[in-house]
C-alpha cells in the first residue's frame, strides 16, 4: 500500500471520455464549425441529431457527460486510474538511469486505482495557448483560452502488487519516487503538473 503526497502545481487529469469522442464527431459530422452564425450552427446540428434520433437536451446531457474533469469511485471521491500510474512507471522506466528500470514492467507489476482525499476539484487552472490543425501547423494568430480542474495539496492511497520472483518491492519504489520527481500522471506533465512523492511509510506485505 502507497500513499502519494502532491503538492504544487497539482494534478490535472483531462479524460478523454468516450462521450467526448461521441460530441466530437456528432459535430464534425453536423458541420458546425463550418457555419458563420449562431442560427445556422443550431440548425445544423438539430438536423444531424435529428438523423441520430437525438435531441438538444440529449445532446447537453452528453456535453456535460463529456466534460467530467476527473475519473471518480462508487464514493464519489476523486482516484488516478490504475492505467495512468502504470503508464507514470512504464515512462519513468524508458528515462531512468540503469540502475532504477525494471524488466517486464507491465508483467511484474499490478497496480490499483488510486484513491485521492478529495471529491472536488481545488481550483480551475486558465492559459492561453497555440491553436493548431491536426497537422501540427498553426489554425490562427489569435490564441485559445483553455481552462482545467485540478487538485493540490492532497493524497492518494492505492496498491502496487508485485510478482516477487521478477522484481524487488524496494526496486519498485525506488522507480516510483523516480517518477514522482522526474515524470508526473496525469495531463500537462511538461509544464510540472502531476508530480509527488512516496510517503515514507510505505506498507510492504
């Protein structure tokens, strides 16, 4: 059992739900980018909700479905995915020094959900940033306002089950503190959001 401590900036997690990818191609689909006025993106989108069997109400359902900042429990409380903390190790693995990576990762660990302290959000993080095409090339001079929940300052408890004839506990939590350092979980890692460190009251069973 680990129990991880972050502090600033916090964690942001921006899920990428399937409702999401649901909205996103309802409206490619609809071609309401396309159109010039308020008016006409409404019909627009009636018209391929219609073809759907949807309405508007259930298309707002599904908006804010697809806007869930976090993952949560059958409690409510806020928790890292199990998937996001194995991919937080199996990255720090592919950038640590020799003598902290671990074989067979993905094999000789099974990692729990993480359960956080918290049930909300501590805050909303606003920047501005370059809007580009799915190529890569700039859409417009004139850049996006993007904005996120995010948590500080708070804990996450959760399990590392470790195969013991493949890889050593202390092994494992060594390249834990590595990750917490060096790589982060979660979204906006480059910028330091996601970083924690190891309680040191670590339980080995």
């Amino acid at each position: 059992m680990v129990t991880l401590t972050f502090a600033e900036p916090g964690y942001v997690e921006d899920p990428y739900w399937p409702e999401r990818h649901q909205l996103v191609d309802l409206e490619k689909r609809s071609g309401v980018n396309r159109a010039r006025t308020q008016a006409n993106r409404r019909r627009a989108l009636q018209a391929q909700l219609e073809e759907q069997g949807m309405t508007l109400e259930d298309c707002e359902a599904l908006r804010v479905v697809a806007a869930r900042p976090f993952h949560t429990d059958a409690q409510g409380r806020i928790v890292i995915p199990a998937e996001k903390m194995l991919a937080c190790l199996v990255n720090a693995c592919d950038i640590a020094p020799a003598k902290l990576r671990v074989s067979n990762l993905r094999t000789a660990l099974t990692v729990s959900d993480f359960v956080t302290d918290r049930t909300k959000p501590d805050g909303v993080w606003e920047r501005f940033v370059k809007v580009t095409l799915g190529t890569g090339a700039k859409a417009s001079h004139q850049k996006g306002l993007r904005r996120n929940e995010y948590l500080r300052n708070f804990t996450a408890v959760g399990t590392i089950r470790v195969e013991p004839d493949m890889v050593e506990p202390k092994a494992v939590l060594a390249l834990l503190a590595f990750a917490g350092r060096a790589v982060g979980v979660g979204a906006s890692r480059k910028m330091g959001w996601g970083r924690f460190a190891v309680d040191g009251t670590v339980e080995v069973r």
